[in-house]
C-alpha cells in the first residue's frame, strides 16, 4: 500500500518477511539495505547512490 501510495523506500519492520524487510531500489529494484528480523546484513548503498543503476537514495550515508 505505501509503494502504490508513491513512497520510495518501505519496508515490513518487527516481522520477518524476506522480500518486505529488506529497502530496494526504485528504479532498478536491486536490493539495497538487506535485513534479517531485527539486524542488518548488507548495505550495497554507494556514495548516496545504488550500485547497479546509479539513482540518487536519499539519506545519510556514513
């Protein structure tokens, strides 16, 4: 419901949902942040942008 309401990155939070937990890229769908119940596996983000198709994800990147 929030992608179809135009939001760009949403995920399923205290559930484990393998496709819904985890942020994916917008434009290309390239999974970004990758995360597992309560931790994080992998962020693939790059220099504020995705790795694969280079679209700007917005935030804070450190």
């Amino acid at each position: 419901m929030a992608i179809e309401a135009g939001l760009k990155f949403v995920y399923v939070g205290n559930m484990q949902d393998r496709g819904g937990e985890s942020t994916w890229c917008p434009e290309c769908g390239t999974c970004l942040i990758e995360r597992n119940g309560y931790q994080i596996r992998k962020i693939r983000i790059s220099n504020g942008t995705c790795p694969d198709c280079g679209t700007e994800i917005g935030g804070i990147w450190e």
